[in-house]
C-alpha cells in the first residue's frame, strides 16, 4: 500500500497530477481520479446525513457504508487492489429488505423532498448514482471488478429506500409528484 500522508500541502500536484496507491501518476481529471472523487464527495455527504435526526440504526448502519466508502475509495487509488468485499454488497441488500419492509408500496413518483434528513438522503442518492456513472466510465477504459458498481449502484436504491424512512419519522410521509398525465387519467 502506499505511503501515508504526514503532510497535507506536498505540492507535488502542482503540475496538475496526483499519486495513485500504487506510487503512479496520473492526471487529476484521469477517469480513475474523477471516480475516487466522486466516492469522497458521496462520502462527505453521508457525513453530513449523519447530523441529523434519524431512526434507530440508521445511524450505525451509515457508519459502516462510511467505512466501506473508504474502502472502495481505497480500491480505486491502487489499480488492481481489493478492499471492498462482495460480503459488503449483501449487507446493503440486507438492509434494503429491512427499511424496505417497513414502506407501503409506492403508488407514485416522489419528489426528493419531505424533512431535512429525507432531503439529505436523497442528495446521498443522487451522488451515489453520480459516483456510478464514474465507475461505469473508468470500467470501459480500465479492467475493475464487479463489487465496487454494484455496491454502489445498491446504495443509492438504500438511500430512497432511507429517505422514504426519514420522512416517516414522526408521522411524515413521501412528498408525491402532481403529474398532470396522472391527473387526467384519473
């Protein structure tokens, strides 16, 4: 694994590239580069979800996928690494069974919108889905492995199935879209 950093301000990227893991270089808008940045930013914003007021266990279940966050950013910044286990896919597949179990079914679109943490949620969804196209886009170019886009791509259906919870928090409901076509076909 590479070095540790014992400083922040290196300036090593002055020149416009950073150190991979693996002590390479490449561009900072490298595919490899946007991806890792992409995991950070969604990272970042379920830290962010955290501060706010959430069911039981939702908040040690977001702790984990933080760390299996750092961990799939871990793999992405050494080519060819594994850190992210498929055991962590299943475990959002658990938990999606569970908090999903707990919503009635929806008879409409949602808006991304209801209490501030449902809201936080959704922004978590939205980067998660982000973060995925990234992946998808490094995979064409580069050999990665499954774990890494399906974890992902099941978080961001966790994230709408969390949001969904939040705003069920003290008798709240989903805010539902007023589509004109489903209105006059009514």
């Amino acid at each position: 694994m590479g070095k540790r950093l014992t400083q922040i301000a290196t300036r090593t990227g002055d020149d416009g590239t950073t150190g991979l893991g693996d002590n390479t270089r490449v561009s900072k808008d490298h595919l490899r580069v946007h991806a890792m940045g992409e995991v950070d930013e969604l990272n970042s914003h379920i830290g962010l979800l955290q501060c706010e007021q959430l069911p039981p266990g939702v908040p040690e279940l977001l702790v984990e996928i933080q760390h299996q966050l750092f961990n799939l950013g871990g793999e992405l910044s050494i080519p060819g690494f594994e850190l992210l286990k498929p055991e962590a896919v299943a475990a959002l597949d658990a938990a999606l069974a569970e908090h999903n179990a707990t919503l009635p079914k929806l008879q409409e679109f949602i808006l991304p919108a209801g209490n501030r943490a449902a809201s936080q949620a959704h922004v978590c969804r939205t980067v998660a889905r982000r973060a995925e196209r990234a992946l998808v886009a490094l995979g064409r170019e580069e050999t990665l492995r499954e774990a890494p886009r399906q974890y992902l791509n099941r978080l961001s259906d966790l994230m709408f199935v969390l949001a969904r919870v939040c705003n069920r928090m003290n008798g709240g409901d989903d805010v539902y879209w007023k589509s004109e076509r489903l209105k006059a076909s009514q």
